[in-house]
C-alpha cells in the first residue's frame, strides 16, 4: 500500500503547534522591534557612555533578531499555507544564522553589560579602559561571523 498525504496542519500535531506559533512569534518581533527602537532613541543621546552604548548595541542586535524572526515566521507561515510551496536554502539559512548571530551577540553584550555595572556599582571609581572595551565590543562578535556555531555542525 502506499501511504496517504495528508494536507498540511490536517492529522500531523507539530503542525498545528507550528502554525498556532508562528503568528504568535511575529507579533512578539514586531512588539519587540517597537521596544528596542524607544531604547536605541532614549540611550542615543549619552551613547559615548559605556553603559549607554551597550544598552544601544543590544538593542540594535535584538531589533535584527527580531527582524529576521519576521522573516522566518512569514515564510514558515507560507510553506504550511500551500504543500507545493518551497523556499530555497538560501534564503532561510541566512535567517537562521543571523538570527544565531544576533542571539549570541545579545548574549555577550548583556554579559558585559553586567560585569561593566558590577564593577561600577563595587568600585564607582575603578578606571575602566573604554577604548580597548570597546575594541573588544567590535572583535569578539567579528569571531561570531567567522567561526561556526556549535549548532550549525553536522551530527556526527
């Protein structure tokens, strides 16, 4: 016998979740974009500030983490729209890895972040070099574009 096709989102659970997720996640992107754009325009004026600028730089990287997650959410909404309907490699797998980028980037803004207002708030007059903090604010996310993730490696 030959097995039977069902339509999309018909018999299949992970469908039904993924479908019901989907819009769900673009108005979540779209919310978080509007977030993030009142954080880059309120932290805009001091962003010579360390604190201000990584508030800045994490609200960049989450408003093109956001962005891109708009883009994923529209095109997995429209391949469970239409069986037939298929998107090429290249066009999701920048997503997923912008987005990979953007979440790992966020990350370790946040970290320094934490470590830049902990130290602040033990020793509010400690000296911290901000030229080579914010050197290293440019190479070590430069290092996320160049090395592969963990998560893009094939099983072995």
């Amino acid at each position: 016998t030959t097995p039977v096709s069902t339509p999309l989102g018909h018999g299949h659970p992970e469908e039904y979740i993924f479908q019901y997720i989907s819009p769900v996640n673009l108005s979540l992107a779209v919310y978080i974009m509007i977030q993030n754009s009142m954080v880059m325009y309120h932290y805009r004026k001091d962003w010579r500030k360390i604190s201000s600028l990584l508030f800045v730089l994490i609200a960049v990287v989450d408003f093109g983490s956001a962005f891109f997650e708009i883009g994923r959410g529209t095109i997995a909404l429209l391949c469970l729209r239409n069986e037939s309907t298929r998107i090429s490699p290249w066009i999701t797998v920048p997503c997923l890895l912008f987005g990979l980028f953007c979440y790992t980037t966020s990350t370790f803004l946040g970290a320094v972040l934490t470590v830049v207002k902990t130290i602040k708030i033990g020793h509010p007059f400690y000296p911290l070099n901000e030229s080579a903090l914010k050197k290293y604010l440019i190479i070590i996310p430069s290092i996320y574009l160049v090395l592969p993730h963990p998560a893009t490696k094939p099983p072995l």
